[in-house]
C-alpha cells in the first residue's frame, strides 16, 4: 500500500496530503481502484487547487492510464475554478493521456 492510496481516506486534511505527496515521489502505477475511490469522495470538486495538483504531478509521471481513463477524466471534470497557467498545464498534461474535458 502506497500513500497516494490512502489520499481518499484523508478527506479532512486532503490539501496537506497532497502537498506532501506532491513533495515526495509519486509512483508510476497507480492502481484504478485508487481512482475510483477520488472520484466516488468528489475530492475534485471539495478540493479543486489540490487535486488539480496532484493529477499534475502524477499524469506527468504516468505512461498510461489503463482502465483509469474514464475515472480520471471524471475526477478532471469535477474541478471548477482553476484558471490561467495552472488550468492550461491541466489540460496539456490530460490531452497528453488522450483526455480531454469541456
């Protein structure tokens, strides 16, 4: 068990967690039932500049996504009011996965 699997179990400090695994290494494999787990917590819309962060940092560090698609793409959709260079590096960083969001 890696620590970015224990980010949806810490909705109440999620902000700090995310800059603490944002700080260290992310893993190159994230499993989907981790995905699921963001997205069925809304974390996305609760915590919009931290989990654009952290689907920053770890889509960089990703070479594919799998079946972690859809559940990415949704927990994308989630996030409202991310602007300028960080909305766009979101978006660079998903169209790099083949993901793309209105």
């Amino acid at each position: 068990m890696t620590m970015f699997s224990l980010l949806p179990d810490l909705d109440l400090v999620f902000d700090e967690a995310v800059d603490v695994m944002c700080e260290g290494i992310i893993p190159t494999k994230i499993d989907d039932v981790t995905w699921i787990n963001l997205l069925d917590k809304h974390l996305g819309a609760k915590y919009p500049t931290a989990m654009t962060k952290l689907l920053i940092k770890t889509l960089k560090n990703h070479k594919k996504l799998r079946a972690s698609y859809d559940s990415v793409r949704l927990i994308a959709e989630e996030i409202d009011g991310i602007k300028g260079h960080t909305k766009k590096e979101l978006t660079e960083v998903l169209l790099k996965h083949n993901i793309s969001i209105s």
